[in-house]
C-alpha cells in the first residue's frame, strides 16, 4: 500500500510538473527578476545614473516637489509623490490631469495616463526627462500578467499553474525517499543520476521558499480566484478595496471652491514622528487647490513584512490630522503578511539578495525537473531512437525545454540591449522594447523546435551568455555609469545589475562549454541549470 | 544596531550555517566515507557531528533573530541556510577533502564575528 502510494505521488509529480513547467520556468524567472525591480528601472534610465545621492531631510525633497506640482498640475485630480528611498534615489512626482471640460472621460477610471516627473531630491531640479521604458515593472507584471492577452487569462493560467506547482512540490516531498540522506548530495557527470540529484539539491534546500513563493502567490490574486466572500458582503469590489487599503472613497467628490493647499512638509513630519521616525514613502493629494483637498500620507516599506503599510489623512487646506489607519484585524494582517512575504519589499539588501538566491534556485528546480523527463524518457526508448525511430512527445518537450531554458535568457537580454540601441526618443519606445523581447524569444524558441539537439542548446545557451555577459560593457559604451564609477560612486543597484548579469552570462558560457565535452552525459550539470535560471 | 555591527551579525549567521551544515553532511555515511574509505564509519564522533552542527544552524538563527528582529530573522535564517547548504553542496562534490577544515574555519569566523557584533 504503501509503496503504491509513492507511485501514485510519483506519476502525479511528474505530469503536474510537466504540464505547467514552462509557464512555472518564466514565471520563476521573471518574478526572480523582479526582486530587483528598482534596480533594474534605474539601470535602464542611464540619464539617471547622475542623480545625487546626497541624503536630505524628507521634508525639504517634500517641498520641492509640490513647488514643481503647483506650477505644472495646478488643475489635476491628484498627484503623487513618491519620495526618495535607499533604492530610487530621486522624487517622483506624478499627476492624473484634470478631465476634459465637458467632464467626459476618455479612457475608463485607472486607465488613463498619468504625467510624471523626476527631481533631484537636494536641488530640485527637475531631472532630464529619462527614456521613456517600463523597466524592471515589465519583468513583475510578466510575471503574473503575462503579455498580449488579457490580464484576467492570463492571472487564471498563472494561478492553475502556481495550483499544479503547489501539487508537485508536495507530491514530491513523498516521492523522494532519501531527504536527509541525499541532503548534499550532487553525483555530477552521471547522466539521469546527475539530474535527479541537481532537481532534489535544488529543491530541498530551498524548500521552505518554494513552498512560501507558491502559496503566497496564489493568496496574492485570492480575491480574483475566490470572490464569493467579497461579493457577499460589498456592493462593489471597489468598495471592499477602498475599505482594505484605507483609501479615500472612489466617489470622493471636490467642493468647487478654491482653497490654497497647505504645506506638505509639516504633515509629512508629523506622520513620521507618529512611525517613530520612520520615511515616509508616498503622498497623495486629492483636489489639490479646492476646499476639500485632502493629503493621504503613508510609511515607506521595509520595516515589516506586511504589505499594507500605516497611512494618516490630513485635510489638504487646514494641514490638521483627519484620521489614521488602526490596528488591522486578525484576517487582514494576515493577507497582509502573506503578500508582503511574496513580494519582499520589507527587505533590505542582503534579504533581497538571499530571495534572489533561492528565486535562481527554484528556476533551476523548474529547469532541471522538466530537463529530467526527457533524461529518463529518452532512457526508455533507448533502442528505438538508436534505430532512428522518431519519438514525437520527446521531440516537443526538448524543443520546448531548450526554447523555455535558454530561450528566456536570451529574451531578457534582449529587452536590456533594446532599451539601450533604440533611439532615445522614438514614439511608444517601451512597447517596442518589450516587443524586442518577445521577437527575440519567439526566434529562439522556433528554431529550438525545429531542430532540438545538443548543438542548439549549445549554441542558444552561448548567444544568451554573450549577450549578458556584454551588458556592463554596452551600459558603459551608451550613457550609463560604469562599473568603475558606479563602484567609486557607490551607486550599488547599477553596479549591481552590472555585476549579476556579467556572472550570469558567464555561467552560461560556462554551460555552453560544458556541452562541448564528449562525455557520458547529454547536458549539464547544477551550476549551469542555476545559471540557466536567470 | 550600527552598520558594523549587522555586518558582523550577518557573516555570523552565515558562517555558522556553512559550519553546521558542514559538520552534519560529515555526520552522513556518504560523506564521511568520501574522506575516509569506503566501510569507515564515524562512530561515536557521528554524534559530535550532529550535535555540533545543530548548534550552529540554532547559532545562526539567533544571530538573525539579533539582526532581523523575530519575525524577519526567521525569514532570513531560511534564506542563510539555502545558502549555506549550497556551499555545503558544492564543497562536498567538488572538494571533499576541504569540508572538514571549512567547517572549522567557519566555526571560527562564526566565533569573533559573533563576538565582535555582541561588542
């Protein structure tokens, strides 16, 4: 019975992994990403590499800002203003402009654009206007969003996919028999037998992060897939989200009447005196100018892991305290925990890095599990392949693992070197960068298909490793700052991104080489799985 | 906590996880018979080991508890372990013969940064 068990979890571990492996790899690999998010956003604004780094009291960057705002969106609903923090050193300051004068809206609510622009936070100059990307934010949305098709497709097949990962992860903890005795075990150069020890490695010791990253994923989009709570008791979504963030009412109407907007600063200080201290990481003004502006105020991340961060609101002409969020019940703080634990924003940057480190792992675990089908299925036809028989199911699954594998290496390169090759100011530019993305991707992926062998994975894995391995060169040639200044400087985050893609793409040359070797084995070893994640 | 002071805290946590885990993977018959012939057996020292390698994983997680607080110091003890592990890993298979001395010496770093963090 029990052995039956075990067989049962086998097969269903192998065929839950399988099905949705390569979704999980692009997932894992882009949410990997994203912990740098910042990073990566401020590495593909090289005009921005120059800001100062001066550290200046939060209210004089304040002041600047809503010096910048009055003169330029006196007559917006809203603005925005995102302070300067450790990892996005200048202020943005952001607007929605006022609707047409017949009142009607051209796009519906959310969608339409916002105005924005960058100051350096000690003189308050406004920050030459940066290439127009979505940066690292392409990476977080891809991750869940996917891309040119429907958000709401895509957050169900990302959810069914995270649901199967669930599934594998713990069918495989009963599948592996020898967790503890195989706890550092990795048998390299031993063909199927390297595989299976590089796919536990990786899995087991980064297990409770996999396991966190999955079910946390999933509590992310719970209201999406599981309304029927929130549909009881809210007439509208909208509603129940204005509840759970303290957000003012969506219906919030101004007076009419014009009133001038207090100072900022001293309501930014008071709120920070009431987090004991803490930054404050985003200001919101509604109606700005009339006699019902109000100023949402709230703590910037990093302190604890919950996501919901305290906010306090003030009236916008009086500058006196109108309300601050409570104590958040049992139920919410912990939804609030959750999230906070699958995005990281709480983390400085040896937590970031560490995330990073077990995201790379669980990229390898995707890598390495979907590589092990074909292994052991090859293994099983051994004397009909060798007699040239054809092997349909296997044909797909390689061609799919190398276009998956090292196709999305090369796709993201390809997004970084777009963002530095296309002309700086050519219309809707993040749109083509993302389109270099997925043409890149796609060029891989269909010759991969066509022609799954060795030699491809070879040659796929060495243009990605080149094409990372040149991205600190390319960023010094096209206006960034270079690894020697950003180093001397102490810009960490683009000297960082230097750094991380130039390891990137030497293990995967490192890979590619490997491939060379006429050993025993087909394909390589766990180091260059794990780079193959990135 | 000074800057100085998370950075010792933080080596703490991480070389006490490389020394634990370390000494348990010598506390595992395919390791230790990696190092001393196939057969050996580590006896009676097999306890040492797993008692010794405990104390450093439980090290390691009051050094994060010292750095993080007690609920993000948890989070961060499991990602020091993933990293610690993959040390322990990699030396293992490509080195075997240095997974003793590792142990030690990061037992040792472990120590004065311990210390010097506590300071």
């Amino acid at each position: 019975m029990k052995e039956g068990f075990r067989q049962s979890m086998a097969w269903l571990h192998t065929w839950s992994g399988l099905l949705v492996g390569w979704l999980l790899f692009l997932v894992f690999s882009a949410g990997t990403a994203a912990y740098f998010r910042d990073e990566i956003t401020l590495w593909m604004k090289p005009e921005l590499h120059a800001a100062a780094h001066a550290s200046v009291p939060q209210t004089a960057a304040l002041g600047h800002a809503q010096a910048l705002l009055a003169q330029r969106a006196a007559n917006a609903n809203r603005w925005f203003i995102t302070m300067p923090s450790e990892r996005e050193p200048a202020v943005r300051a952001s607007w929605m402009p006022a609707k047409k004068k017949d009142g009607a809206e051209s796009k519906p609510r959310g969608r339409r654009r916002f105005e924005s622009a960058e100051l350096d936070p000690v003189t308050g100059a406004e920050l030459s206007a940066p290439r127009a990307t979505r940066g690292g934010d392409f990476f977080y949305r891809l991750h869940f969003d996917l891309h040119y098709m429907s958000p709401l497709w895509a957050r169900w097949m990302v959810g069914i996919a995270a649901m199967f990962m669930l599934v594998a992860i713990l069918s495989g903890i009963v599948t592996h028999k020898r967790i503890f005795k195989d706890f550092f075990t990795f048998r390299p150069a031993k063909g199927q037998r390297s595989w299976l020890d590089a796919h536990n490695v990786t899995a087991v010791l980064a297990l409770p992060y996999h396991l966190m990253i999955t079910f946390t994923g999933i509590v992310t989009l719970m209201f999406l897939y599981m309304p029927w709570g929130v549909q009881a008791l809210y007439p509208s979504q909208d509603k129940f989200f204005t509840d759970l963030n303290n957000a003012l009412p969506a219906d919030a109407k101004p007076a009419r009447q014009p009133a001038p907007l207090a100072p900022l600063a001293p309501m930014l200080a008071q709120a920070s005196a009431a987090w004991e201290g803490a930054p404050v990481g985003r200001v919101t003004v509604n109606f700005p100018g009339d006699a019902n502006a109000t100023v949402l105020i709230s703590r910037q991340s990093g302190r604890a892991i919950g996501y919901d961060q305290p906010t306090m609101l003030f009236n916008g002409v009086s500058g006196r305290p109108l309300s601050s969020s409570g104590a958040p019940g049992a139920a919410t703080e912990t939804r609030s925990v959750l999230y906070g634990l699958h995005i990281a924003r709480f983390s400085n940057p040896l937590l970031r890095g560490l995330f990073f480190l077990s995201g790379l792992a669980g990229c390898a675990m995707v890598a390495t599990g979907l590589l092990l089908w074909a292994v052991k299925e090859r293994q099983k036809h051994a004397k009909a392949l060798a007699r040239g028989e054809r092997h349909v199911g296997l044909r797909l699954v390689d061609g799919l693992n190398i276009g998956a594998i090292a196709g999305v290496p090369i796709a993201m390169a390809a997004f970084f070197w777009a963002n530095r090759l296309l002309p700086a100011t050519m219309p809707e530019r993040p749109d083509a960068e993302i389109r270099w993305f997925f043409i890149a991707w796609g060029v891989a992926a269909l010759i991969a298909l066509a022609r799954p062998s060795r030699r491809m994975w070879q040659l796929l894995l060495a243009v990605g490793g080149v094409l990372f391995a040149l991205l600190p060169v390319l960023n010094a040639m096209t206006g960034g700052a270079h690894l020697g200044t950003a180093v001397a400087e102490g810009l960490w985050p683009v000297a960082g991104f230097d750094l991380v893609t130039l390891a990137l793409g030497i293990a995967l040359l490192f890979a590619a080489r490997r491939l060379q070797r006429p050993a025993a084995v087909r394909k390589a070893p766990v180091t260059q799985v794990t780079a193959e994640a990135a | 906590m000074s800057t100085w002071q998370a950075t010792m805290a933080a080596l703490t946590a991480l070389a006490a996880a490389v020394a634990g885990f370390a000494a348990l993977s010598l506390a595992v018959d395919r390791h230790w018979e990696a190092l001393h012939g196939r057969g050996s057996d580590p006896g009676p020292l097999r306890r040492r080991l797993q008692g010794g390698g405990s104390a450093g994983l439980l090290v390691s997680l009051l050094a994060c508890i010292a750095l993080k607080g007690s609920a993000q110091g948890w989070v961060a003890w499991a990602g020091m372990l993933t990293a610690g592990a993959f040390v322990v890993v990699l030396m293992s298979t490509y080195a075997p013969a240095k997974v003793p001395p590792l142990a030690k010496a990061m037992a040792g770093v472990a120590l004065v940064a311990g210390l010097l963090a506590a300071l």
